[in-house]
C-alpha cells in the first residue's frame, strides 16, 4: 500500500461556476434534503479514504454555532501545486468540480458518492467553509467564503503528530432558504449505514448543539452481518448460521450475507453500489436473485425435494422470507433510473452471480438441514402460490390494466394525467361524503374505505386478492399484481394521500395502508407517491376571527395571542365526517393552504423492523415496544 499520494494524481474536469446558479442540478434539491446531502459528501470523501485503507476514524460533529465539522485520520488533501490549475491540490479539491482523486489513476480504486460531485460544491454552497490538512508533521489551513478563497494555504507546525483532513462549513442561507437546521436523526441514520457497509470503520457522530452534547459511536466488525442481525432481531431464523459470502472479480468487491426467517413472508433485499442505496435496484441485484434461483432449484433436485417432471421454484417462491444485503464496490459505477439510484453496470450481473453461486452451492452441500428448511418453506410458498393464482388472475383480468371497471364507490377526477391527478383514501362514508363534495373535481380523486383493510404483513395472497376494501385500492390505484416489476406509467395518480381522522382507530388504519404500500409495492413509497394528509384537531374562534390549529402547541400559542380575559370557543374535530365540505378544503385539500407529509424512509433497515414488529405475528416485541415508546407516541402524535 503506497502513501505516494499527490496533486498530479488529481484531474480537473469541470469548473465550479454554475453551481450557485443552479444548485439543484449539483445536489437534487436546496430543500432539507439537499442540505444534508453536503454533509453526505463531506463524510463520503473520509469514508473513501478508509476504502482506500489510509483511514480508521470519522468524526462528524454539529457546532454550537449551526456548522458542521468533518474530520479524519486518512492521508490529508494534497497540499503540493497542481501541476494543470496552478493552484495547491487543496484548493484545486475545494474550487474545481469534478477535482480529486477518484478520476485520475492512483488516487481511489473504487469511490462511494452518488453523482461525484465533490467537496467544491459544498464549499460553493457554504457561507464559509475551513479546512485542514494535517501532513508531513505541518498543518495547512484555508478559509473559503461562498466558494472563494479568503486566504492562502497558510501552513504552520503541527503541534500533534497525526495526518488527516478536516472540513468546517456553514449552509448559505441565500441557498437553503427552507431551513439550515440539520437533524440529527437523519444524518445518524446514514452514518450508522455507512458504518455497517465498511466493517471496521469508527464514525463517531456528536451533537453539541445542546446545553449537553449528544454523541454516538457506530463501529461494526461484522459489517453487513451485523446489519442483518439488526433486521431481523424480532424474526425467528430458518437455519442458525448466516449465509455470508465475499469476493473479488475482475476489480469488482462482492459482499453479501443472507437469512430466511421462519415467521416472515415477505422478502426485504437490500442493494448497496459504492456505499449508495440502490433504491430502484440494479444489475448487483439481478445477479444475486437469479444465482438464488438456479442455485435452489439445482439443489431441491438433487435432494430430490423436486421430481423429474416438476417445474422449478419461481424466484418470488424462493426468496420468501430471506432477508438479504447485497453491497458491490465498482470502479466506474454508473448509476440510472428516475433517482440515479439504479445500478447499471452490465459486468456486475455476472460478477454476482458468479462470486455468489460458488459459495452458495458449497454452503448448502455441507449444511444439508438447512437447505432442506430454505426449499420447504419455498416449496411451500410455491403451493400457497398457486392457491393465489385464481384469485391473482382475478384481479388481473379486472385490474385497469386491460381498462375494465372501477370500483363503484371512487369518485374519480376529470383529469387523465397521474402528474396532477391525486386520490384521498379515506375512511367511512360520512368523510368521504365531505371529500366528495368539497374536492376540486378536475384533478382529486376520492376513494371510501369501509373499517379497517386486511393487515398484509401476516395475510396470504389469496386473502389479499379476494379482500373487498384491498381489491378496491388495487384496481383504483392501477397497482398490478405484486411481485411484478413496478410499472409507474401504469399508476393513475401520483399522489396517494392517506386521509384518516386524528384519533387511535385513524392511526390504526393509517398504519395498516402504509403496511399495504409497503409490503404489496414497496417503490411506490421509495419513489414519493405516498402522502399523509394533516387535517386540523381544532378549530378556534374569537369574534368573528377563525383559526384553525393543528396540534395543542399551535392551540396554546393561538390563545396565549388573545387579551387577557377575552372570549373564544374551542371547537374539536373529532373526525373528518365531522368538517364541513368547505371547511375540509380549506383546511386539508386545497393546494394553496393545506399541509402534507410525504412519506419517505431514510432508514429502510428500521423500517422494515418497525413493521415486523407492530404488525407481525409475535406479541412479546410488540408489547416490549408499546411498553417503552407508546407515552411518547401519544404525546408526540398531538404535536405534527
């Protein structure tokens, strides 16, 4: 391993000037999302550091102040010049896009980042920034202001005998001008990732934002297993050794670890390419689900689980019940699809394939118990497959695919086109009835509910399929069969708003629709489809002066506003059957004032536990659960 490191390693592609102009081409959005996304880049660059195998510790620290430090142990940025932009490897790194070490030769074998955009659109996006460099016993600094630099390279003697890089930054708010407050959930949630597919790695997080700092330490030796352990701790497994399997093709790193569970029904596979997750999936995917088919079936006939005659196991039937990461470290990703979360890579289908299905076929030969218990549950989800299949060819025959009919009880909009067409699924008649009649016909869509839907996560397909309130959303929607590839031209509305009253029976069956979503047709919710309505808990009025308050913080600060001694009424919505027509759009339908929370998942892992455990069959987690968190649920639920 070569510490020979410097800026003629480093190759300029592009300038920085478009950046500030049009930052969302640079990091998708200035919203929330985007503005962690920097810190994403920062971190990423310390992460390829310890890829490269020059770096141990990441520490990632939210200032008092409202900036972010990044600091590592790896080599440090080159502080030599470059030889192509005059100017010192660092600021090269910290002005130039696409500057660095991962697209020249000798820098990075293989680089996380999902589009590369580097650490110089972070500074063009920062009211300033600071760096460090600590190498050859010196410690270099620079000061940035919107991207330009204030300061030379001021190079002075390390007081401490120690190499690596640290990044200070401040989001502009001229950039960001929803918010520039970082939450700490959502970058932990990420760090926490990054720690489990890079095992060894130490990423400490700290938040001094408060009167007392908040830290946590992520570290997991076992990596991805230790990520799978995660998911499954309130499942019970099949076969008592985790599959693990890790390779190396043709500069390609393969890791991959799997586990069937006993009392699951549904397959959660996770793909990574680089440290990113693959979202809309990828060849790495496609490489692992077809080396689990071929590889299954070959078995189940040698043990002769499969009879001369029998038609193989289809892969839906074999992966039921697995949960499975798949991570690969390419050199060259290239990623497509609606996010630019897709791998695309053609080498890597049989890279996977090839890598996997050796270590596969080796491990069930010596493990004959456990292949046996992995093809009977497939064998049996086979069977129970085929019981659906009538049910299944049911719902296709009648789904809007082959345009048949709708359900009778949608009141449908005018407008043809999913993009501003939205539907509101809501519960019992009497909101529907103000729905209906208080909507804007030409793009909103009402869909009635009676009681409460099947719950998915412990339902059979032939349940699902002859289920009245289930068959209804299906055909609405133009959702297809699940299991199949999810096709968003097929969909007939692009938002899919939940709408349910405020009280425990709402949550509950708010809960069961996000089950149904994300089980039946997951990327319906990983591509922003699913919405939550927020109607109000209150209505207040003083005079001839109305508000409408959302939670009881709004509530208290709404009268704190009043004289003292002045009169008002408290009205409480206690469902949505209760609103009128106008005051329902006023409040939660109309574009212009309503409130909406799009569902997304910025941990998938916790997710898919979350639903193990509130909607599984076993009791004791959930109890455990409810037991720790539900006082805090409740109280939380009145301030949205």
């Amino acid at each position: 391993m070569s510490l020979d490191y410097n800026a003629a390693q480093l190759r300029v592609l592009k300038g920085l000037e478009p950046v500030r102009t049009r930052p969302g081409m640079y990091i998708g959005t200035t919203g929330p999302k985007g503005l962690h996304h920097l810190v994403y880049e920062v971190v990423d660059n310390s992460v390829d550091e310890a890829l490269a195998g020059y770096c141990n510790h990441v520490l990632i620290q939210m200032n008092h102040d409202g900036s972010v430090t990044v600091t590592d142990d790896g080599r440090g940025i080159p502080t030599d010049i470059h030889p192509d932009t005059g100017l010192s490897g660092v600021e090269t790194v910290m002005t130039v896009l696409h500057a660095g070490g991962k697209f020249g030769d000798g820098g990075y074998k293989v680089s996380g980042g999902l589009h590369g955009v580097g650490v110089s659109v972070v500074n063009a996006l920062s009211e300033w920034l600071e760096v460090k460099v600590w190498r050859n016993n010196t410690v270099f600094t620079q000061r940035y202001e919107r991207g330009v630099p204030m300061t030379a390279l001021e190079p002075s003697p390390a007081t401490e005998n120690r190499r690596g890089t640290s990044v200070t930054f401040f989001p502009d708010r001229q950039i960001f001008t929803e918010t520039i407050e970082f939450e700490a959930k959502i970058l932990t949630n990420r760090l926490r990732e990054l720690a489990y597919l890079n095992a060894g790695i130490r990423i400490e997080f700290i938040d001094a934002r408060g009167e007392i700092p908040q830290s946590e330490v992520y570290c997991y030796e076992g990596g991805i297993r230790e990520y799978i352990q995660y998911m499954i701790q309130d499942k019970e497994p099949l076969h008592p050794e985790m599959i693990y399997v890790q390779g190396e093709k043709n500069d390609v790193q393969v890791e991959v670890a799997l586990q069937w569970c006993a009392d699951a029904y549904n397959e959660s596979l996770m793909g990574f390419a680089n440290n990113i997750r693959t979202n809309e999936g990828g060849t790495h995917l496609e490489g692992l689900k077809a080396v689990l088919t071929r590889t299954l079936n070959s078995i189940a006939r040698k043990r002769n689980k499969l009879k001369e005659g029998d038609s193989n196991l289809a892969g839906e039937n074999i992966r039921e019940g697995l949960t499975a990461i798949v991570s690969v470290k390419v050199p060259n990703p290239e990623f497509e699809g609606q996010t630019k979360t897709k791998l695309g890579n053609t080498e890597v289908r049989g890279i996977v394939d090839s890598v996997v299905g050796e270590a596969l076929t080796e491990y069930l030969d010596f493990r004959p118990q456990a292949a046996d218990s992995i093809l009977e549950k497939a064998i049996q989800a086979f069977n129970a497959a085929e019981a659906a299949r009538r049910a299944r060819e049911m719902v296709r025959r009648k789904s809007v695919l082959e345009s048949s009919t709708l359900p009778g009880k949608l009141a449908d909009c005018s407008s043809r086109d999913p993009s501003e067409s939205e539907i509101f699924i809501v519960e019992g008649d009497s909101a529907g009835g103000s729905a209906k009649q208080g909507r804007d016909r030409r793009f909103q869509a009402i869909l009635p509910l009676r009681g409460k839907i099947l719950n998915i996560e412990k339902t059979d397909d032939a349940k699902i399929y002859k289920n009245t309130e289930i068959h209804a959303l299906i055909t609405a929607l133009g959702l297809g069969i699940k299991g199949e590839d999810f096709d968003s031209s097929q969909l007939r509305y692009h938002r899919i708003v939940i709408m349910t009253d405020a009280d425990v029976d709402g949550a509950h069956i708010r809960t069961l629709l996000l089950t149904f979503f994300y089980r039946y047709q997951r990327d319906l919710v990983d591509q922003g489809y699913i919405y939550i309505a927020c109607p109000p808990l209150y209505k207040l009025e003083r005079g001839r002066q109305h508000y409408y308050c959302y939670n009881d913080r709004q509530l208290q600060e709404r009268i704190a506003s009043f004289p003292e001694n002045a009169n008002y009424t408290i009205q409480r919505f206690k469902g949505l059957g209760e609103m009128m027509p106008q005051q329902l759009w006023d409040t939660t339908m109309n574009p212009e004032t309503r409130m909406m929370k799009r569902v997304e998942i910025e941990d998938a892992a916790e997710a898919d536990r979350m639903f193990t455990i509130l909607m599984g069959d076993r009791v004791a987690p959930r109890r455990e659960f409810i037991e720790t968190y539900g006082p805090k649920l409740a109280l939380a639920h009145l301030d949205i």
